[in-house]
C-alpha cells in the first residue's frame, strides 16, 4: 500500500486535474459563451474524471471526492482502511483549492470584462454576482438558466437542491462500486474502462441535475474552489452563498 504522503500526492493531483478541466470548461461557458449547450460542458467534466483517475488511479485508487473515499472505507476497508481517510480528503482539497487559484490567474481578466459587460453589470460579492462565480462553486437553481432573482429561487427550494445533490450523489457512487465489483461479469475492468464509464455517468447525471444544483456530486469539488471564490472578492456570496445554506448542502447532501 502507498504511503500516506503518497496518496495524498495522487489525490491531490487528480483532484486538481478534475477541478482544472471541469469548473474551467464552467468558465469558458459561462464568461464567453464558448459552449453550446449542457451536454458540452457535461461531456468535459466526464472526460475530465476519467483521465484524472487513469492518471493517478494505480497509487491512490482515485477517489478524488471525499463522499467516494467514506463510502470506499465503509465498504471496502482493505482499499481505503478508515485511518486513511483524513489523507485523502486533504489531499483532494488541496488540489481543488490549487486548481481554482490557477483558474483564477488564468481567467480573472475575462470574469472582470463579463461583470462590466453584463446587463446590470455585476457587482462581486453583491446579489447576483453568483453568475460571475459559478465557475468555482456551486448555485441552486443554476445561475445560468433561471437567473438570480428571487423567482429563480423559489424554482429550487434548499429541500430540492438538498434531494438532487442526495440522489445523484448515490447515483454515482452505486455505479462506482458496480463497475469496479470484481464479482461483475458485465464489468469493463477487463478493458481498463472504468474510469471512462464513471466519468460517462457523471456526464449523464449532470445533464439531469445540472440545470437544477448545477451537479456538484463531491464536496472537495465545490468547497475548495469556494474557498478561493471567497478570498477573490465574492465573499458572502461564495460562503455561505446567496441563500445562506449553499456551502453546506454541497458538502453533506453528497455525504
């Protein structure tokens, strides 16, 4: 078994593939419309799993989501003993608070440009300005699609956001423990597939969830990046969001 700097090595680094590609294709989505649909966007964030867990799957296991490793040490204690836990989480924080900061760097000129541009401009941190930071958390209902008013709102109540992020969530991890179940005749293990069939179903499970919670599924995914979003000028906004409860339905509906 890996040490434990090692594992947190490998989380750390497929979770900053995963936080890089995904909440990035978000960006380009968003700031200048350099996608054309949900699919895009939700096709990138599979592609994006995928790789990330080919690339450090073979250390870690590639759990890159901190519901993944409880449930994985609930289960399957000879893959991921229970003492390991602590290690992977931070390791996945870590690479999503790294991958944000990059993103940041990379596209705070062009968020800048789209708050000035947009119509009423958007003033960061102030109602409203979760449009310009669903790049590195996650809003409910999407930002994107039904807007920041209050009547957007009451489309997606905390219980229904509470509810997709639950179910999808377990949704995921279901397809995790059965694609990877040795017992599994049906299992593309033999071919070395799973990660491309887990980031597949994230992708479909986005298509669903997306538009209401924007499918955060992993609390590392959503709370890092939040982190970053807070210190960068969204403050409330970011923590505890727009509706008070954000930060912590993305953190234990998945759970």
């Amino acid at each position: 078994m890996p040490s434990p700097a090692l594992v947190l090595l490998a989380e750390a680094m497929g979770t900053y593939i995963l936080c890089f590609f995904g909440p990035g294709a978000v960006a380009v989505a968003v700031l200048v419309g350099g996608h054309a649909g949900l699919w895009q966007v939700a096709s990138v964030w599979g592609f994006a799993i995928a790789i990330a867990i080919y690339a450090v799957g073979a250390i870690s296991g590639g759990h890159l989501n901190p519901a993944v490793t409880l449930s994985m040490a609930v289960y399957r204690p000879w893959a991921c003993p229970p003492r390991r836990v602590p290690v992977y989480v931070c390791g996945q924080v870590i690479g999503g608070v790294l991958a944000a900061l990059t993103l940041l760097v990379l596209f705070e000129p062009t968020c800048r440009d789209f708050e000035a541009r947009h119509v009423p401009p958007i003033l960061r941190g102030q109602p409203g300005s979760q449009l310009s930071a669903m790049w590195f958390g996650e809003y409910f209902p999407n930002p994107a699609i039904y807007g920041t008013d209050e009547v957007a709102f009451s489309k997606v109540t905390p219980a229904t956001a509470f509810a997709a992020e639950g179910i999808g969530t377990g949704i995921l991890l279901f397809s995790i423990f059965a694609l990877t179940d040795p017992r599994n005749r049906l299992s593309p293990s033999r071919y070395r597939l799973e990660p491309l069939f887990i980031g597949f179903t994230v992708s479909i499970i986005i298509s669903i969830v997306g538009p209401l919670t924007q499918a955060g599924l992993n609390p590392a995914r959503d709370f890092a990046p939040r982190l970053v979003a807070y210190w960068a000028g969204w403050g409330t906004i970011a923590i505890p969001g727009p509706r008070g409860c954000e930060w912590w339905i993305y953190i234990l509906a998945p759970l």
